[in-house]
C-alpha cells in the first residue's frame, strides 16, 4: 500500500533501527549516496532496494529519487536513517492512504531528541511532509530543502522521532559546516536571480516564490543574524523550557546561522574579485 524512500550516507550506524521502523512495508527503498561503510550490506540484508547516485545538492538528489526510482506502490513515506516511524504514526499513514480523496501529501510532526530530551519548543519548525504522491511533489533549495505539493495536503497524527545527534556533537556540527556552504550559496544564487531586495514585497507579493525570495533575503541582511537566531528559538519559542538541551541547541543553531554569515561573505569577496 506504501512504499518507503530512506536517504543514506554512511549510515551503518542508524539504518537497522530505521529499517526496524519500516519493517510494515513491502517495498522498501534505500537511495543512497555512495556510502563506503556496511551501509549497502545492511540494506540488502534486511530485503531493501538499493540504488545508488552520487549527492551532488539536496533539491536535485531529491527529485532525480522520486522521478527515477521504481516504487512499487502509489504513496511513498520519505524518511531519513535517524529518523523512527512511531507505531502511531504508521498507523496515521495506513489510515490517511486508505481513506485519502482529493490529497496528494500528507504533513506531520517530527520529535527532535537531544541530551535524552525531546525539544518540544526550541525546533524551529516541527512540521514536515513526509507522504506523498511522488509525481505531485517536488523539491527547491540546495539544503534543506522545501517541499512543494502540487495539491492539496493533509495532516497526520502520530510522531515521527528524530536523533540527529546520535553520532555525537562532533558528527553534527561537520555536517552543519557542510550544510552552511549550500546555505551560503544558495543565498548567493537567490540574490543573482531575483534582482533587489525589496521590503515592500516581503509583505506584500502576491507571488509566492516572489514573497518567499523578498523574506528570505529580509532575514539574510539582518545585523547580528546569529544573536537574532538564538533569541528567536532561545525567547520567542521558549526554548528555555526544554532546559539544558535547549539552550545547547539554541547555541548550536546560532554557530550554524554564523557559519553561514561567514561563508557567504566568503562567497561574496571571490566574486568581486577581478
């Protein structure tokens, strides 16, 4: 009824317990970017698929998946190798296809877990959409990509857990440097395709990629963007009340804003050069 989509690189580590999550259904995929651990072996162990395509941006990766692989069913669960389907949730996404209409995608919430916490308040955003038709979904930005439903989307009950910091601090913050310079120049490619800012049109545009561009870039040109990072998870969401944890991963996600601020400078100062 479900076919299952998980992204990997080097994922020996976490794959069995995700594997073990999706063990309900009957055509599992792994679509992975060339891993040099056990990560294949242990995919094709449990009975997975496995393709292969070298990672070049997340948008891209994404969207070569959902046109190329060969799902054996009509809806797809997208899932990520840290990532824990909770028996709620599966239950959610059996009833949601069983009994969809006029939906193409379905969105739900996801737990992100730190220091044995879950930070309820600190996530930036908890909502993701993970079911979906893939011939009605599509990807955009170089990182951490939008999802973009060309129809209707529901919501689904059920949690959808995450431990993006099971390989340790370490683990996250090399993968967060690496993500900051898809952050940077995607800024950069935003910028070179559309045109001046406008602040008027961050409130305003009637076009929703022209408002999102104008917001986005609203956000970029901040002063102390990292400082506005914290406050904003650390205050305006109350990441306080997830204690210790969050407050670190406030921290966290301000370095990361900043890694971003630097490389784009970066990025800037190699362009104008002669």
């Amino acid at each position: 009824m479900i076919s299952i989509i998980i992204l990997t690189k080097n994922e020996q580590q976490d794959l069995p317990g995700c594997l073990a999550s999706v063990a309900w259904s009957d055509d599992i995929h792994v679509y992975d970017s060339v891993s040099t651990d056990a990560t294949v072996q242990i995919a094709e162990q449990f009975g997975a698929k496995v393709t292969q395509r070298p990672f070049d941006n997340w948008a891209a990766h994404q969207n070569w998946g959902l046109k190329n692989i060969k799902f054996k069913h009509e809806w797809v669960f997208y899932i990520d190798a840290d990532e824990r389907m909770t028996p709620e949730l599966v239950q959610a996404v059996q009833a949601a296809v069983a009994s969809a209409k006029d939906q193409v995608a379905f969105r739900l919430q996801r737990r992100d877990f730190f220091m044995g916490t879950w930070l309820k308040h600190v996530q930036t955003s908890p909502f993701y959409m993970r079911l979906f038709k893939p011939q009605h979904m599509r990807y955009e930005r170089l990182v951490n990509p939008i999802s973009i439903a060309d129809g209707p989307v529901g919501e689904l009950t059920g949690y959808l857990d995450h431990f993006p910091f099971g390989k340790g601090i370490g683990h996250w913050v090399d993968r967060h440097n690496s993500y900051s310079r898809f952050e940077a120049q995607q800024i950069i490619d935003n910028r070179a395709k559309g045109g001046s800012f406008s602040l008027a049109k961050a409130f305003t545009a009637k076009d929703f990629h022209e408002k999102r561009y104008h917001q986005k870039e609203l956000f970029y040109r901040l002063p102390l963007r990292p400082v506005i990072k914290f406050l904003l998870l650390y205050v305006g969401k109350r990441g306080f009340l997830d204690g210790k944890a969050g407050l670190t991963y406030a921290m966290l996600q301000s370095i990361y804003e900043y890694f971003i601020v630097l490389k784009t400078r970066e990025l800037e100062a190699q362009q104008a050069k002669p």
